[in-house]
C-alpha cells in the first residue's frame, strides 16, 4: 500500500522556520517525482514546491521562492520542506504530494501567529 505520512507542523511566530517530513512507503521512492501542496482555511489545494526523482531539479511558486527550500534522501524514502522566514499566509495544512497517481498524505498544520 501507497502510504504518504507528513511531520514537523506546529504553531510559529511569523519570521521563523520549521522543517516538514514526508515518510513514504509502498512504493520505489527514487523514481518517483514528489511535491508539497497546502491548504489554507476556506481556500483550495496550492501546489508549493516540487522535486524529480534523483533531487536534482527543484521548482518553487513564487509565493515562497528564497524561503522555502525541498529536497529529498531517497536512502531514507523522506521528502523534506524547510520552510525560513514564514508569514502569517503561510499558515495551511500541508500535504506531501505523489502527481504520479494522484497520491496525497495526511497533511501536517502549519500555524505562523504571534
């Protein structure tokens, strides 16, 4: 079984960081193009950062191009997001993302509040 499981949210004060975990099982991780996608309250799915299969090409919305950062071990089967400087918009929940498949995971809240 495909399965997609997100860490590392929590509550933050705006201009700090935190470090998202993405652990993936049931299927050949390397191979496999991954991405980050979030959901803020009363809005839809926006893709935020993806990454190919070897972790060589990275691409990023505008919205958090030079402050979030996406990489993977694919030793490990782990998707990362290091998200620095965060704002208040950033608050959503966030889902590790599998286009291949249409394959999401539970998702993991982000709160940036003071």
């Amino acid at each position: 079984e495909v399965q997609l499981v997100e860490s590392g949210g929590g509550l933050v004060e705006p201009g700090g960081s935190l470090r998202l975990s993405c652990a993936a099982s049931g299927f050949t991780f390397k191979y496999y193009g991954m991405s980050w996608v979030r959901q803020a309250p009363g809005k839809g799915l926006e893709w935020v950062s993806g990454i190919d299969g070897g972790g060589g090409s990275t691409s990023y919305a505008d919205s958090v191009k030079g402050r979030f950062t996406i990489s993977r071990d694919n030793a490990k089967s782990t998707l990362y997001l290091q998200m620095n400087n965060l704002k208040p918009e950033d608050t959503a929940v966030y889902y590790c993302y599998r286009p291949t498949g249409d394959v999401r995971g539970q998702g993991t809240q982000v709160t940036v509040s003071s």
